[in-house]
C-alpha cells in the first residue's frame, strides 16, 4: 500500500517537496515506517547520523492530527505526519 509522510521542522530536509512517498505491506505500523524512513535516509543522504537521529527521535501523527505510537496501524492512501523534536529534546 501506499502512504505519504509529511515532514515538519527540521525533517522537511529530507525532500524538496516536503513529504515522502512510500509503499509499504499492509498492516504496517509506524515502527515500520520508521525503518523505512533511516532506509531513506541511507541511501539518498549517504546515512546521515543527525538525520537519522531525528527519525529516531521524532513524533508521529495522524490525518486528524493525533499523536499516534509506534504500534499505531497505518491504512491505505494515509497522510501521517512526521514532527521532530524541538530544541533538541
């Protein structure tokens, strides 16, 4: 299935278009896109550690603006919103 992330704050560094595309299996859940996002990340930013450190860090939400776990189920064609730490912590 296909599900777009939308990057907020310093993760809008990771495209030009400020948010992702990815396919991934059904039933994936964030800790699933998490994966997929440092795999990104490795091959389009030669594993950039800060970058990866703000995936590591980062929380998720969904359409309806909800702040959702790792264990959060993703659905076909979802918008989930990725929104990294800020100040560092």
């Amino acid at each position: 299935m296909r599900i777009k992330i939308e990057l907020f704050g310093a993760s809008r560094e990771f495209s030009k278009n400020n948010l992702i595309e990815f396919n991934v299996s059904n039933n994936s859940k964030i800790k699933d896109i998490r994966a997929e996002m440092i795999k990104y990340l490795d091959q389009n930013f030669s594993g950039n550690e800060n970058y990866k450190k703000i995936v590591k860090s980062s929380a998720f939400c969904s359409e309806d603006n909800n702040i959702v776990s790792d264990n959060y189920k993703i659905t076909e064609n979802e918008k989930i919103g990725i929104i990294p730490p800020i100040g560092g912590g």
